[in-house]
C-alpha cells in the first residue's frame, strides 16, 4: 500500500533504508538502536498490545477501502464439512449427510457473485473465514463466478491456511478473534450460517447479540438448514424461559438453498440498506 501524498517530511521507507547501510559497531547492533516501528521483538512486547490492536483492525480496512468494498455477505461454516465428492473420507456420518451444505454455500456464493460483478465487486461481496469446508465453498463459488471474495483467516494450531479460492489481495490474517469478528461484520450486507461447530456457534450467537441489543443493524440473518439447527439449540426453550425475547426469533430465518436465500435476502424488511454497521466504529 504505497501513499502518494507528499509530505515536507522524509518518509519512513527511506530510513529503513538508511539505517542498514550505517557501520557496523556495538551500538548500531544493539536492539535500543533499531527503529521502533522496524523492530518486530519491540512490537511484541506485552506493552504493546494496543498498537498491535489498532494494526490489526487498520490493515484490512485500508486494503478494503482501497479496492473500494462497500459491502459484503459473511458466510460463517463449519471447517470439517467436506465436498459431496469426499464424503466418504467424512469423520463421521453426519458430517457425510453435511456434504449437501458444501454445494449450497458454493452456488450461494456463485450467485451473490453474479450480483456483486454487477457493482463492478464493489457491494456484495463474499466473505469466509479463508479454511477449508463451508469456507472454501464459498470463496470458490466466487472464483466460479469470476469475481473476487474475502478471507479472514486466524493462526490457529489447525485449520489456519487460507484455501486456494480466496483473492490473494483480499486474504487476510489475524491474530486477535475480536479483530477478526468486527471485519465479518463492520461490511455486512447480509449474514448466513451453514452448519458448524463452536467456532461457527461463536459467530452466529456474536452477530444475533451485537443485533438484537442495537449494537449492530439488522440485516438478512439466514440460517442454513433448519433440521440441524433445531436439533442442537432449543430456540423456542429460550423464548419460553423468558431469557430471550419472542421478538428475538424474528431476527433470522431458515432456508435450505440459495433460491430461498436469495428470496429471503430481497424480501427482508429494509432489504435497501447496503451494510449492517457497528456503532462507534
């Protein structure tokens, strides 16, 4: 990312480049001389965990502002849900059955496409978590489409490459989870949610909060298949024991393919608004 504005002030690469051609002598090789923003063990230090905070958040809001991203629509999924072609090597049954998922968030993500080219990728834009499953589904239902999407990956033990799909200018990687989460949303357009596990749970039960207590706009938020999300959270237990409102129900719905999706996202009430935004940003 290269700032064309002139300043009267020498920049910063120019004396990177200069404080390696100084000589060689204890206090130049000394880690008190280096340059405190060219100093990567002075960055990691434990003081300095709010300036890594705030590079975290800024680097891909400058890259996406600087492609012009206007909005976005976030598919969260799980990881170990695999193509219907690798069913077989499933860890289990159920993830097999799950198989169908993978298809839908891809020809999904084709089809958001379709309408984000129309905005020149401006609007509408894919974006995943960057891995495998549900995620690769999505960013390669873009690629299909012609058209560029987002990945949001994280370092984790596993799980943490980027899959081949993701733009290469728009894959991103974090440390911070709480970074991460505001990138889903801050551009949200609309959120859909493909069955998963506790990373995926963690997201979806994040955005439902961040809307229903009016931190965040409401947007179309769809939940893939109704049987398994019916199966592992009692929605209707909630509202009855009080601890949500009934109303809260309201705040997303079920479908099953990318034509009640695409159906459910145009007829959703504000349906004009072009992102879901986090107050205070």
């Amino acid at each position: 990312m290269n700032d064309e504005r002139q300043t009267s002030f020498r920049d910063a690469h120019s004396d990177i480049r200069t404080a390696h051609e100084v000589p060689d002598t204890p206090q130049t090789r000394a880690p008190a001389y280096r340059l405190a923003f060219a100093d990567g063990e002075f960055l990691l230090r434990e003081e300095l965990r709010p300036v890594r905070l705030q590079l975290e958040l800024l680097k891909p809001q400058m890259v996406m502002d600087e492609k012009g991203i206007e909005s976005t629509v976030v598919l969260f999924g799980g990881a170990r849900i695999p193509e219907p072609a690798m069913k077989d090597s499933a860890k289990t049954p159920a993830l097999a059955e799950l198989s169908t998922y993978y298809d839908e968030a891809r020809e999904f993500a084709r089809r958001i496409t379709e309408r984000s080219l129309a905005t020149y990728g401006k609007e509408w834009v894919v974006a995943t978590g960057g891995g495998p499953g549900v995620m690769e589904a999505g960013n390669r239902g873009a690629d299909d489409a012609g058209g560029q999407s987002i990945g949001l990956n994280i370092v984790l033990p596993h799980e943490q490459a980027p899959n081949a799909y993701v733009t290469p200018g728009l894959c991103f990687n974090f440390h911070y989870f709480a970074i991460r989460k505001m990138h889903f949303l801050m551009r949200a357009r609309a959120v859909c949610v493909f069955p998963g596990g506790f990373g995926t749970l963690d997201e979806m039960f994040e955005a439902l909060t961040l809307i229903q207590t009016g931190r965040m706009e409401r947007v179309p938020f769809l939940l893939f298949g109704r049987a398994f999300w019916e199966k592992i959270i009692n929605w209707e237990a909630l509202a009855e024991a009080g601890t949500i409102a009934r109303e809260d129900l309201d705040l997303f719905r079920f479908v099953e393919t990318s034509d009640e999706a695409l159906a459910a996202i145009d007829g959703w009430p504000g349906a004009g608004t072009k992102r879901g935004d986090i107050p205070g940003r």
